[in-house]
C-alpha cells in the first residue's frame, strides 16, 4: 500500500472546522437547488420537501456507516478499500469506479451551469448558448484544476471564502423568503407526506434525485489521510455538513413551492433560484442568488476534483489502476497525475456537452445518471459497515441501531431506488448510468489478472481493528516520507 514513488499525501492539513466546511461544500447547497430543483418538481411536483426528508434518514444511515468504517479503515478510496475488505474486492472496485465515473460526469454537470451563470451576470441573453456556457464553465473548471493541483492547504483556504460567501446569501434569503409576504400557493403540510408521490416507481424517481441534492458529504472520508484526528473528525464532519444542508434543501423547497407557481418553476430550469430571487427582492436578489450558485457551483467543482483524484490515487497506490495514478508531487504533495487524468477526461467531455442539447437536458440526464451510481457506491458502503461490525452489533441498543439497523435502512433504501427507478429514467441517462458502471469491469478484469494485492486482501474487522487502534494509539494516515510532520490543519 506504498505509492510510486514512496510518498504519501500531506498529513494534518485540515483540521474539524475545515472538514465540516467541505462536507458542506461538498453537497454544494446553492449548486444543488439551483440545478435540481426544476427537475425535482418535474419527478414528484410538490412533493420535493417529502422526497428530501425520506430520503435524509437512510442518508444518515449512510453517513453512519462511513463514520464507522472511517474509525476502523483511513484510506483515501473510502468506500473502495472498505467494500473491497468486507464484500468481496470485486464490488469494492466497482464501487470506488461508480464515484470516479459520477464525479468525473458532474466536471461537465457542475461546470455548464458555472459558465451560464457567469454569462447571466454579463447578458442574460447569452446564458442559454451550450457552447459559449461549456467554454466558460471550462475556464472555471481549469481554475479549480489548478488550486487542487497546488494542495490541500491552498484548496482549504479557497473553499473557506467561497462557501462562507455563500452561506451568507442562503441564510439572507431564508430569513427574506419567511418574511416575504406575497406567495403563488398556500403552504400546505402535505407537501411532506409519503401519499404525494404516485406510486412506488415516483418515489423512487425522487429519492433518486434527492440523493443527488445530498452527494458530496463523503469528500472528508476521501480526505481523511489529510485530516487531523480522521478516525473522529471525518465522520463527525459528516453528519455535522448533511444536517445542516437538509435544513437548507427544506427551506428553499417549501420556498419556491410557496413563491412561485408551478409554470414559473417548469420555465425557469437551472435558473429558479434568480426568479425566486427576484421574486423576494426584485431588482437585485436574482443576481445575488446567481452568485451565491456561481460560489456553490465551483467550490463543489473543487471537491468533487479533490474527491475523484483521491480515489484514484488509492486506486494507483493499489495497482488496480495504472500505478501512475498513485503518484505524489514532490512540491505540492498532490495525487498531479490523477488530477491531470481527471482533467484531460473532463475536458473531452466538455466538447462533447458543446455539441449536445440545452444546459436543461444536459443536466436532466446528468443527475439521473449520476444519482444512480451514488445509489449503487452508498448502498455497498451501508452493508460494509454492518459486515466489518457484525460482532459488536449486539453488545448494546445504541451499537445495534447506530451501526446495524440504520445504516442496513439506508443501504437498502438506495439499493431500491437503484432498482425500482430504472424503469422511470430516460435512455440517455441509463446510458451513462449503468454504462458508466459495466465500463469499469474492463478494468477490473485487467488489474485482477495481473495480480494486484488488492484483490487479496486482509479481511476489515472491526473487533481487531479497534483493538490494534488502542494498542497504538491515535491514528497517524499515511506520512510521506521526509521531515515536514508536523501540523498544518487550518482551525481556528
């Protein structure tokens, strides 16, 4: 488990405050609304308060799970190294594949609406042109290339003042949107009930795209060989960033349920949050909102980039990919071949999205297919969690439904929506869906005959694991070699 060229990533480069940041960040709250919304509504109608809250619960069975296994397994391929030691490596593969395929098609998903936003700030009739929005998205995607690309304590200190900027504005317009005195439709409380949906089929649509709303949590297991304190502090983060992003996702829901009407909604697409900007405070609050997106939208671009690089580099470490991908920058302590290989990826795909439809298809498609991969890589993590613990599980009520039932709930809950949506999801998505994921048997295959040790690997249980942690004391992730140790973690 040794990299290239024996060096490992920048220990201690972020501390509990910097982690729950990227937890939050990594579910990109303005990003998400903003992108998801319109197609939320298309799938459930007024039912997208319901949809996010039943889909939070399993969620945070999930965020259990990672918690756990964090405490037991630190590796920058998260679910990758925990399915593969628990299940079979086979599924952990495919697992850590379903992040770096969804992430590596969110570069276009993520980045497309960054360069029609920036064209609304300039001339609103520009916005709608894929090509022109591609390009710019693109020049926001090779910015956040680079800053990744120059490590994790200048990625740190960029995502502090974007996401703070943002928070801001969301918390403004929640505070607005309560105060706000005009409405298209009356509040009702069965927006949150489970008979809104039509049928089984429906609500799986929904928790489909729900889930894609919540996605970017797990960033802190992915950068736990980098975080102080990681067998506590990624978890912790977690759970921290998805309760305070579902608070978010609910407000702004029932808002633009409230505020505007449901053709206002369909019309709008990616731009709902500037017409319930301008629908709260006209004149200036679209543009606000549309900044607070543009800051969403590129600083989950940077954790998305942080999130898929790491994978891969463990997959390089591990031989399960080409070894190159577990290089190390001598400077910079950055997994730079994974991220130029994410970056050469990223920008084909951006030729092809230029030639494609509308920014509103594009993304429609997108989150489909993505959704389903995040449904297919949470539903292994959540029974890995009940496997490597299957020995604790009954020593106490709290083990059992902390680190049994809840994270089975949600780990059969995504694999559900997996199953029972696909009937419901469009060609073009199941396409890249289920495509994306047969696309890395190829790999699989390939590495499994030339022996990497991965798929030989020591079994993840968390009654020895637990024990050697306590024999040796506090965790230490990986270390580069060389004499820059000590900490860098950017708390207050």
């Amino acid at each position: 488990m040794r990299t290239t060229t024996n060096r490992g990533l920048q220990p201690n480069v972020l501390g509990t405050f910097d982690t729950i940041v990227m937890a939050v960040a990594g579910s990109a709250p303005a990003y998400s609304l903003a992108a998801t919304t319109a197609v939320l509504f298309g799938a459930v109608g007024y039912a997208g308060p319901a949809a996010l809250l039943y889909c939070a619960i399993p969620m945070l069975g999930i965020v259990l799970a990672y918690a756990r296994l964090g405490r037991i397994d630190v590796n920058a391929g998260a679910g990758y190294s925990w399915v593969g030691r628990t299940l079979h490596p086979f599924l952990g593969f495919l697992s850590g594949w379903a992040l770096v395929f969804a992430a590596t098609v969110f570069m276009v998903a993520g980045s497309l609406p960054a360069g029609s936003l920036t064209l609304s700030l300039i001339d609103p009739g520009l916005a709608a042109n894929t090509p022109l929005a591609a390009a710019v998205g693109a020049g926001w995607f090779l910015m956040m290339l680079l800053v990744v690309l120059g490590g994790a304590r200048l990625t740190v200190r960029a995502q502090l003042v974007m996401s703070g900027v943002e928070m801001l504005i969301l918390l403004a317009f929640v505070l607005a949107a309560v105060a706000h005195r005009g409405r298209a439709t009356a509040f009702d409380w069965s927006w949150f009930a489970l008979d809104r949906f039509d049928g089984p089929q429906g609500f799986a649509a929904g928790a489909l795209i729900a889930a894609f709303y919540y996605w970017g949590w797990d960033v802190t297991s992915n950068l736990s060989e980098e975080t102080r304190d990681s067998r506590r502090t990624a978890g912790l983060a977690a759970l921290v960033g998805v309760g305070f992003v579902f608070v978010l996702f609910e407000a702004f829901t029932v808002a633009v349920n409230v505020l505007l009407s449901a053709e206002e909604i369909r019309t709008a697409g990616p731009n709902v949050l500037a017409v319930l900007g301008q629908e709260i405070w006209p004149g200036v609050g679209g543009k606000l909102l549309v900044v607070a997106v543009l800051l969403s939208t590129v600083a989950t671009l940077e954790t998305t980039l942080l999130q898929v690089t790491r994978s891969l580099f463990a997959m390089g470490r591990d031989r399960t990919l080409p070894a190159a991908l577990g290089s190390v920058h001598r400077r910079w302590n950055t997994p730079w071949v994974a991220i130029v290989t994410v970056g050469g990826a990223a920008l084909v795909m951006f030729a092809a999205a230029a030639a494609a439809g509308s920014v509103q298809s594009i993304l429609s498609d997108a989150v489909a297919a993505i959704g389903l991969q995040i449904a297919f890589y949470y539903g292994l993590a959540g029974i890995a969690a009940v496997v490597a613990y299957k020995s604790l599980l009954l020593r106490s009520v709290r083990n059992l439904v902390l680190g049994g039932l809840w994270p089975l709930l949600g780990s059969g809950f995504m694999l559900w929506a997996f199953v029972e949506s696909l009937g419901e999801l469009s060609t073009t998505a199941l396409v890249i869906g289920l495509g994306g994921l047969l696309l890395g048997v190829v790999p699989l295959v390939v590495y499994w005959r030339k022996g990497s040790d991965y798929y030989r690997p020591a079994r993840l249980d968390a009654v020895r694991a637990l024990a050697a942690n306590r024999d040796s004391g506090p965790a230490t992730p990986r270390a580069r070699t060389g004499d820059h140790q000590k900490s860098y973690a950017t708390d207050f």
